[in-house]
C-alpha cells in the first residue's frame, strides 16, 4: 500500500506543478491485519437433519394354531334291568330284550340304562334296545315306583292323595294317560299311638282356608284344612287358638315344637303338613269329591325333610310360636332373610315328667308305672320317659332308669303305649287280626298283632243291634264274606254289600238295602239313607251295620285269614260320623233310597260331583 501511495505523489510531481504543496502529514495508518489477496465467504451448508431411523414394528409373533380339540366321543349305552322299585307304567309294556320297553299307542321303543356317570333312566331306542350315540334320556314317564296306587283312573288330571303312615309321608299323584303319575312328595304327621288315623280310601269334600280343630278345653286352629272323613283333615301344624278370630295373626303363631314332630306319629288323628303343602293340597282340591284320598299302611318314600326352625325373634317368639318356614305369606321373615346367613342355634328346653293319662296303658312287653310315667322295654332294658321338653305335647324320650334326660334329648315314637280301650289278651303271633264291636260306643275297631300287643288300624262307625234285637256278646270268627247278600226274612227282606258272617244269622254289612234291589250293581244306588244317619246309633237287627267302604275293608281284611270277632259292651274310641247326605237327586232319590257317600264305585255321584258329570247342588 505504501508503495502504490509514493508512486501516485512522484507522478504529480512529473507533471510540473510550480508549485508543490507541502506533503500532507502522512498518518501512519494503523496495520491491518494481513490478509489474503483473496478472500471468498463461503456460507457453510447447512448440516442435514439425520432422518431418525425407524424403529422396525415387530413382526407380529404369530400365534400357534390350536390344536383342534377332539369331538368327544359320547360315552356308549349300558343296558340295565329294570330295578325292583319301580314298575313298568299302564300302556308300556316289557320286550325280550333287558329293560326296553314299547309304548302301545304309538310302537315307539325306550331303554332303561346308563350313559357315563349318569344314573340310569330311560333312552329313545330300536326295537333291539340300540340307543344312538349322543342320544339324551327321554321325558316320558316309562316306570313310575312301586308304591304308585295301581286303580285305573277314569279321567285325566284328576288327583289321588296317598297317606303312606310307615313313612310319614303324602304323594300327590295326578292322572295321565289312565295311570298315576308322581307330582308331590310331603312329610307329614298322622295320629300318634291311640288316636290313629284311620285307614281306607276317602274323598275330600269340604276346604277352610282357616279352621277351627279339636275339642272345648283343647282348641287350636289350622290353616288350609280339607276334609276327607268326619273329624279328619289335612291342616297345617296347628296354630294357637288366640289366633281364632284373626287369621292373619295365625300366620305367626303356628305351634313351631309340633312343626319339629313333622315326620313322626304325633297328630290327633289328621295329617298335619307345611303351610306350603297344606296349601297345594288346598289349591287342588276346590272341587268337593273330586280329590281322591287313600290312607295305607304300605311304605312310600322318604320325604323331604321340613326347613329348619330359627328359635329367635322374628321367627319364633318366647312362647314357641312363630313362622312355618314355608308359609308364602309376604311377612314371612324368613323368605326375606338371606339365605347364607347360618341359622342361630338355639339353648335346648329342658325335659319335665308328666304321668301316663288315663286314655292309655302300657303295652305288653314293657314295663312301668303310669305315676311316674317311665317305662322299660323288656327286650334290652332301655328305660323311657313320658313328659315335654318346652311347649311340646308330652311323648317319650329315652332317659336312664331314675328317669333323668339328657338335655338336647329328641323324642322317640311312642312303641310303650296303646289305647286302654285295646285287649289285654296278647295275640298269639305277630300279624294276627282281631275286630272288636264296642257296642258301648258303637265303634268297631280293627286290630292287627304286633309285639305281643294289639295295633289299631281302623276305627268305624257303627249301628249293632236294638233293644230285643241285641248283637251277641262274645268271641266269634269270620266264616263266610259276601260281595252282595239277602238278608232278614218274609216281608223284611232286604240286601246288604260286604257282608261278612261270625255267627250265624249275624254279619258284618253296609246299611239295608231296597229288596227291589235284587242284583248288586243295583243295590249300591238304593241304600236305605234314613238307616244310614243312624249309624252311631242302636237301631239293628242284630247285625252291626256300617258304611260301605268300612263294611268293604272288613270283607278285604278277613280275605286271608281267620279274623277272631269280639263283641263287648265296653266303650270303645269314639268314631267320627260319616259324611252328610245329600238328599236330592241323584243321591237320593224321592223314596229316601240313594248312594252311601263313602261307597268307592265309580258311578258314585258323591266321587263325580262337579267332575263333569254331576253338579253341586
């Protein structure tokens, strides 16, 4: 730069300037810094942003297919033999081949067997009994249980009341396809020993939504009772008498130490039941006459057990009344209690002694004193008290030979008692039969042998013979039965059903029946009905008159056996009078002839009232 600068000034001086200005002062410029002849700005490029490397998606790791799982093969048909409890039902009948059946109506084929782990039933098959694989069991109704009643029924949807006393328990059968079809199984109490409820084939014929029960100075009440003979209903457990004007309030003060006897001997002759199957009973039964009722000494099933009792407030009070566990009452506690909760247990009643009551004697083959009201069973010794435990009716608990009872103890069925009405004299082997005419009572009562001692198994009414016209005291046997017989002579002619003779000229019969009545099948619509509302009263010939289905079971009950016939003029159990007449057609017609209302023939208008075929009146 200085060079260029002192060449510029050296060429003006050439130039003949005269005058040459003075040199400006050279000011030293400050040296820049040395740079390059050149300088090119170069912008840098701007750096490119990486692109972020994407993160592969992982291949979905694929699931490994299944392996198909294996139909099942159904499990194979195992033939079975029809077991002894049941039988085959009317309208099916046996093939050769083990437990196969065919159905009449329509050729069709059942099997009786198992499949797997099932409990056998019956199968849809061939004629050979091959049940297809995979085939489910049928719904037909093939075999119904032994103790199914084997009468034919004469229409469908009717029902049939079996009382099975060994077993404590009700059947409600309903009728299809002309054979009893198993609908209802109840526990129950009957009469306890000495009020027996009596045996037979009934109807019912009268229903109470609430009813009054038993005698003045023993009152209680019941719910859903229907009658089916005289004094005798299915009811509830009985309810407090306190209860007799407010049927409501009897919904909560049922006797719940009586509900615990369910399942035992311990009625005064009814048939006590839960407030649930009293009222199936008494919603099936509106129509009167129409519900079948057979009483039998057979075994039937176990029932069902009844639902535990909660022994505090709201369910039970201090007294011992409360709930019946199955009422469908809407205030019933228990429906609205939950379930899962465990049921309180409750401090046990003490037991309190009682003496024997002047009704009853001990039986032979015990022994023991009506004061103290222990007794001893000869055959193992076993000692047993009669007394109550709380509010329950007195009955026997086991206890040691002081008497003393443990606390908790339950009761036991009274086998130390019977009737002190019922002979002294042992029968000479088990199973012996004896019919007894108190004539002071005008019972007649079966017995049957039992332990050394006399079981009672129907009480009847009866009419023996007038002033003059005495029936006979004294020791007689069964001789000769009749379906239908002419009895008296001259112009007393008349006819009798069932007879049954035990000295000549002296029978067993129903009421007299019309002479024009010459052949059975008319006498059962001509009895005489004025004799017949004399029954409970002296008013034969001589003979002992009864009602038709009484003078029946006698003649069925001397079938096979030398029945022994005993007259006394002792008093005897008290009977229950048999049901009204209806004294208009077709019952009765205008000479005051008719049909006996406990007369088991089909054509009885008394069984058809209201079934279709008659009208009440």
């Amino acid at each position: 730069m200085k060079r260029i600068l002192s060449l510029l000034f050296a060429l003006l001086l050439l130039a003949g300037c005269t005058e040459i200005p003075a040199p400006e002062p050279i000011v030293e410029a400050t040296a820049a810094p040395e740079i390059e002849d050149e300088i090119t700005l170069v912008t840098p490029a701007p750096t490119d942003t990486p692109e972020p490397t994407p993160v592969p998606t992982p291949e979905p790791t694929p699931e490994p297919t299944p392996e198909p799982t294996p139909t099942p093969t159904p499990a194979p048909f195992i033939a079975s033999a029809l077991p002894d409890t049941l039988r085959v039902r009317r309208g099916f009948s046996a093939t050769e081949h083990e437990g196969v059946l065919r159905r009449e109506k329509d050729g069709t084929y059942f099997a009786y067997g198992t499949v797997g782990e099932t409990d056998p039933c019956f199968y849809p098959c061939d004629e050979a009994g091959t049940v297809q694989p995979g085939t489910p069991p049928t719904e037909t109704v093939c075999a119904v249980p032994t103790y199914t009643p084997t009468d034919k029924p004469h229409q469908d949807g009717l029902i049939k009341l079996v009382v099975y006393i060994p077993t404590q328990s009700v059947v409600a059968f309903r009728a299809e396809d002309d054979e009893w079809i198993e609908e209802r199984v109840m526990i129950c109490s009957t009469g306890r020993t000495g009020v027996i409820t009596p045996r037979g084939d009934y109807r019912i014929y009268e229903t109470h939504e609430f009813k009054r029960l038993g005698t003045e100075g023993n009152y209680c009440c019941g719910m859903y009772a229907c009658r089916f003979y005289g004094a005798y209903l299915f009811h509830s457990v009985p309810v407090s008498y306190d209860a007799i004007d407010d049927p409501e309030l009897g919904h909560r003060m049922v006797y719940m130490h009586k509900y615990e006897q369910l399942g035992t001997g311990a009625s005064d002759g009814c048939v006590r039941l839960t407030v649930a199957d009293a009222k199936w009973i008494y919603d099936n039964s509106s129509v009167p006459y129409q519900t079948a009722v057979l009483i039998t000494d057979e075994e039937g099933p176990v029932p069902p057990a009844a639902p535990a009792v909660i022994w505090e407030e709201p369910y039970t009070d201090e007294n011992g009344f409360g709930w019946d566990p199955t009422d469908p009452h809407p205030d019933n506690p228990y429906l609205q209690r939950d379930p899962a909760l465990p049921a309180p247990t409750a401090t046990p009643a003490p037991f309190t002694a009682s003496m024997l009551p002047d009704t009853v004697r001990v039986r032979n083959g015990c022994t023991g004193s009506s004061f103290t009201g222990i007794v001893r069973r000869n055959s193992d010794g076993a000692y047993f008290a009669y007394g109550s435990a709380g509010t329950t009716e007195p009955c026997f608990y086991p206890c040691d030979e002081n008497g003393t009872v443990a606390l908790g103890t339950e009761p036991v069925p009274n086998e130390f008692t019977v009737p002190a009405y019922t002979p002294t004299e042992p029968p000479k082997k088990d199973g012996e039969k004896l019919l007894v005419v108190y004539t002071g009572s005008q019972s007649v009562v079966g017995y049957v042998g039992k332990d050394g001692d006399w079981e009672e198994q129907r009480i009847m009414i009866c009419s023996s013979g007038r002033k003059n016209h005495d029936t006979p005291v004294g020791t007689y046997r069964i001789t000769d039965r009749y379906t239908y017989k002419l009895l008296g002579t001259g112009d007393t002619n008349c006819y009798g059903l069932w007879a049954s003779r035990f000295k000549p000229h002296y029978l067993f019969h129903s009421v007299p029946i019309s002479d024009k009545a010459t052949k059975a099948d008319q006498g059962h619509y001509m009895c005489d009905m004025h004799k017949f509302e004399k029954l409970g009263t002296v008013a034969s010939d001589g003979c002992v008159r009864m009602t038709v289905a009484d003078a029946k079971w006698i003649y069925d009950f001397s079938e096979t056996d030398r029945v022994t016939v005993r007259v006394t003029r002792d008093k005897g159990p008290t009977p229950e009078k048999p049901p009204a007449v209806i004294w208009e057609e077709p019952y009765t017609d205008k000479n005051g002839y008719g049909w006996d209302p406990t007369d088991p023939d089909p054509r009885n208008p008394y069984l058809l009232l209201n079934a279709g075929t008659a009208e009440e009146p």
